[in-house]
C-alpha cells in the first residue's frame, strides 16, 4: 500500500491518494468490478481537481468576503425573486458576454449580488476578478509606475472572463481614468462579461466624467447587452446594526 501512495503523490493524483484505501476497502466489501473500482477512484481525483481550481480562483479572485446567492434575503419589494436568483446563478449572461448593472443605496445588497455570482462563477471554473473602482484605478496607477501597464492591462482583456467593478461613481473621475475605464470596456465588449455596482442611476453616470464623448462611449459599452437591476429596499447592514 506504501508503494501505491508514493507512486500516486510522485505522479500528483491527490486526490486518488486521499481516497484509495476506502476505495479498496469499498471494493473488497462490496464485490467491485474492477472497471467500477478504477471509475470511482478517476472521479475521486477529478472532484479533487476541480476543487482545488475552484478555491484557487476564487483566492485569485480577491473577493471581499464569502457571499452565496443562496443566502440572499429573497423579496420582491427589493426587486429580487426567486426567479431572478436562478436566472442569475445560471450564469447564462456569462456565456453570452452580457454585463450585469445593480443599481441600488447604500446597503441594499449590490456587493452582496455581485460578489455572489462571482463565487458561483469561479465555481463554475470562470476565472473571475473582484475589485472597487477607486481601487482598480490605484492597481493601475502602481502598474503604470512600475513599468507593468501592459501587463495589468492584458490580464484583464485575456485571462479575466467576468470582471466586478464595485461601487462605480462614488467620485468623479479624471479624464485619465475614464479613457483607461474605456480601454477596459471597449477590450471586453462582447468578448467578457463585467458586472458594475453603484449608487448612482445609469441616466447620472454621464456627470461623473469629465468629457461627454468618452462619458457617452463608456456608458454605451456598459449598456448596450446588460442586465439593469434596480435593488431596493433600506439598507441591511442599518437593520443587523439595530439587530445588535
């Protein structure tokens, strides 16, 4: 049996090496073919490795906090069903390259959405990517000055299939800003989804710009195939404070 463990860990079948023995012990208690005993052990080490990817994307992912669609406080006055949540955690706006927009106050459970269906994608294996707007622009800013523009740049075009930009319009934002936010929408555009959070209503993102042309081209590469959800309702992290 020692032989059999080291021969699996030098060729990394971990997940094969973690099972084995129940499986063996299984198969003498139960009779097994040997066809179903190989099958069982291949499906132990596939689940291991599929896994093992989903944890590694969602570290990658740099997500906030653990947000499951299935813990959302389902209501139709916050202009969320039951419906919507399965819509939403069947990711077909993904495989189609559409955007989802969660227009909401503060506390209504926008991050809550997004981050959850970025859980669920990097579930789904989706290499997924979860940042603030101010703190993207600062990401950039130090690439820039290191000398790793591009590089940062081409991450987000090539390797990032589903790109959360939370809490969008917080701030006005430079002309700088919004030609790289452009870049950003305009390399994605129909080739990677991108879901946005803000406070702000899709009609007053032009006044967060300094140029109306740029305002107008960022806001039409959002837009054009998105998904706009309004989430209403007061603030729950006011009512868990009124809770304590």
């Amino acid at each position: 049996m020692n032989e059999v463990s080291e021969l699996l860990s030098q060729l990394k079948f971990s997940g094969m090496n973690n099972s084995v023995e129940y499986r063996i012990t299984e198969a003498i208690e139960s009779n097994l073919s040997h066809q179903d005993f190989l099958l069982f052990l291949l499906e132990d080490e596939h689940l291991y490795r599929r896994n093992r990817k989903c944890e590694t994307l969602k570290k990658r992912a740099k997500f906030n906090s653990k947000c499951y669609l299935e813990d959302f406080n389902v209501d139709p006055k916050r202009g969320i069903t039951k419906s919507k949540i399965q819509q939403l955690k069947n990711l077909n706006f993904i495989d189609n390259s559409e955007n989802l927009l969660f227009i909401g106050g503060t506390g209504a459970g926008k991050s809550f959405l997004a981050q959850a269906i970025g859980h669920a994608a990097c579930a789904a294996r989706v290499e997924t990517f979860f940042i603030s707007a101010n703190r993207l622009f600062k990401e950039i800013e130090m690439a820039e000055a290191q000398g790793n523009y591009l590089t940062y740049m081409n991450r987000l075009k090539n390797r990032v299939k589903l790109l959360i930009i939370d809490d969008l319009g917080l701030r006005n934002y430079t002309h700088k800003e919004a030609n790289i936010l452009y870049e950003i929408l305009e390399d994605r555009y129909r080739k990677g989804s991108v879901i946005i959070t803000s406070q702000v209503k899709t009609m007053g993102w032009k006044s967060l710009f300094e140029d109306e042309v740029i305002a107008e081209a960022i806001i039409d590469r959002l837009t054009a195939c998105a998904h706009i959800i309004d989430v209403k309702g007061e603030s729950v992290r006011g009512k868990e404070k009124l809770k304590k």
